[in-house]
C-alpha cells in the first residue's frame, strides 16, 4: 500500500483508477499526454456520496422531512465540509496538477479538494463496493454527523416561528401535545401549534420537545399563518385523527437501531 492507501484502508486493484482520481484536469492543460482527469469519477462521487448521506440521514432523523433531510444532506457534501474530508487525509499532497494551478495554491484551495475527494470516492466505489465506500465515508464524517444529532438544524424554529408570528400580531404561537404512544423505550409524541385559534403545524418525535419542534417546522414550512382565516385544508394541519392507531407513524414505526418496524 501506498501511504495515501494505508490512510483510506483501501488497496486499489486497478491502480489507473486511483492515479485517475488524483489527476487534475490542468496537468492535461499544461502537458498535452493526459488523457484523463478526475472529472468523471468527480461525478460518480458525487452520486454515491449523495447516497450514502441519504440513506444515513434517513436512518438517523425518522421524523424529519424531505425539505429538513435534505438541508442536513446538504451540510454534509458542501464544498467546505469535503475539503476537511480532503485535508484529513492529505489528499492534496497527492494530486497530480499543473504548474501554473500549483504555483496558484491549487493543492490547498476547496473547491479542488473537495472535487478530488468525491472523485477518491467513486475510484473506491468502482474498485471495491458501496459498502466498502460506505465505511470509510462515515468514519470521515463522523463528528460531523454526531453534530448534526446533537443539533440538527441551526436555526431554533420554535423561536423563529415565534419571531415571525410576533411580527404580525402580539399574540404568541402555543403548543399542546394531543397524544403520545408507544413503549416507553421508543415513545412517540405528537404536538400540535397554535395562534390565534387556527393550528399551523402538526409535528413527531422522540420527546415532547422534539414534537413541539417538529410542529414548528411544519409550521415553517407551510407558512398556513399566510392563508385566508379558518383551519387549513387538504393538509395536516387542518385536522388529527383522533387515534393514535390512525397516525402514519403506527404504519411504519421507526426502529432506531436501523430498521423499520411493521
């Protein structure tokens, strides 16, 4: 293995696919004998980091949206994060680039390392397996993913919500939550917010306090406040089944240990 191998934990068998993630559309620019670049596998990366993201994040907040999904999705492949990836690993010292690009400081800049790194992942991912892919992401992106289950959104969406409201009348959002079911180990709530006796969201989760959020978002998102005075239709928020057995959440309850529960 060579060092940047021994730091992935992956051997290449084909090793045109690893030289081919490492080379730098400008070396091709500058020498004319390169007929290949990272592009390619740059693209391919980027759908197998999307995946694998995805089909984490799905896993890891079973309450949240698409829109909330793809908002964590999108912190994790933006340029910045995957040049911290880049940098980790080195990867920079390894890139095979132009002159006049490194004279520029190209082995430091984001966007070409976070670029080389997507293209290290689909080199791996032709090379190897997703599984394989999937490991060595994840242990690269795990105190970014502790952070983001620690915090997950930025923003406090209860208090935004509020803010919003408040703008518009002295009247504060109020939340009440309507039920709650399951064992204890793996309770859910749902939480409903109010204003000005209309219901703007209706929200899941783990505790009441990740309901009541919940219901803040969806509040957020559909912006209901905006619409003509009476309960909203053809929407959660208009109404909630008045049994737990009618929920969505009682179709297909969320195991936390990765799968799904019929």
């Amino acid at each position: 293995m060579n060092p940047l191998e021994q730091r992935i934990g992956h051997k290449f068998r084909n090793s045109l696919l690893l030289a081919e993630a490492l080379t730098h559309p400008s070396l091709g620019h500058e020498t004319q004998r390169h007929h290949f670049d990272n592009q390619r596998l740059e693209f391919l990366g980027d759908a197998v980091l999307q995946l694998i993201f995805t089909e984490h994040l799905f896993r890891l907040f079973p309450y949240f949206s698409e829109g909330q999904l793809t908002k964590l999705r999108s912190r994790l492949v933006s340029r910045e994060g995957l040049k911290v990836h880049a940098m980790s690993i080195g990867l920079g010292t390894y890139l095979m680039m132009g002159r006049g690009e490194e004279a520029s400081g190209g082995r430091q800049r984001a966007s070409i390392l976070a670029d080389a790194f997507e293209a290290l992942v689909g080199a791996m991912y032709l090379d190897s397996s997703l599984e394989v892919v999937r490991r060595f992401v994840l242990d690269e992106a795990q105190e970014d993913i502790q952070r983001l289950a620690l915090q997950p959104l930025e923003v406090n969406p209860k208090g935004q919500l509020q803010e919003i409201l408040q703008a518009i009348s002295p009247k504060s959002p109020t939340y009440e939550i309507v039920s709650q079911a399951g064992p204890e180990h793996q309770k859910v709530f749902v939480a409903r917010v109010f204003w000005e006796g209309r219901q703007l969201g209706l929200g899941e989760g783990p505790s009441k306090k990740q309901a009541e959020t919940a219901a803040a978002l969806d509040a957020l998102e559909s912006r209901r406040w905006e619409e003509p005075n009476g309960p909203g239709t053809g929407s959660k928020a208009g109404s909630y089944p008045a049994s737990p057995a009618e929920t969505p959440l009682s179709r297909d309850k969320p195991d936390f240990s990765g799968g799904f529960k019929s």
